[in-house]
C-alpha cells in the first residue's frame, strides 16, 4: 500500500530533466567550450591590457620628454628661471673661458 502512494505522488519536472551523469562525449564537448570561452577572454584582456599599457606609456614619455626638454632649455638660458633658482651654466662656461684665454 506504501508502495502504491509513492509511486502515485506527482513529482517534478525538474526532477524529471535531472541527469546524474553525462557521456564522455559530452564531458568532453564541455570542456573544448569552456577552453574556447577562456582563450576568447583571455585574447579580450590581453588586447585590452595592451591599449591601456600602451596609453599610459605615451603618457609618461611625452612628461618625461617635455621636462628632459625643460630642464635642457632652462640649463642653456633660453627660458627664464623658475622660482628663482638660476640653473643658468652658459655664463659661468663663457666667464670661465674668457679667463682662460691669453691675453691679446
């Protein structure tokens, strides 16, 4: 009689669709996909990686380049000094020459 009860309760049909096993065939067909999925995303963020990295070095040379350019025309006495502070070489050069030559 149990037995009879049990096997007329309605049951689910997410019950019914559950599989507790799959092939090797299917197992394997999972695992190519997912393999594919991650080389995709892998692929996506490198590039990705890539741009900004590529970005950011344009960035930092293009500062570095302009102070390097700066400093250079600072030295030379082309651009007037910063916050007073004279770094100014070409004066001292040319005073020091000048004492160096014979005298005519």
């Amino acid at each position: 009689m149990v037995n009879k009860l049990i096997q007329n309760i309605p049951l689910s049909d997410a019950y019914k669709s559950q599989r507790d096993t799959y092939t090797k065939e299917e197992v394997n067909a999972l695992i190519a996909a997912a393999v594919s999925e991650a080389r995709a995303i892998d692929e996506a963020s490198m590039a990705k990686h890539n741009r900004d990295a590529t970005v950011i070095s344009m960035i930092l040379g293009f500062t570095v380049l302009a102070l390097f350019i700066d400093g250079l025309l600072r030295i030379l006495g082309i651009i007037p000094p910063f916050m007073d502070i004279d770094v100014n070489i070409i004066d001292d050069i040319t005073q020091q020459v000048l004492e160096k030559l014979p005298k005519l």
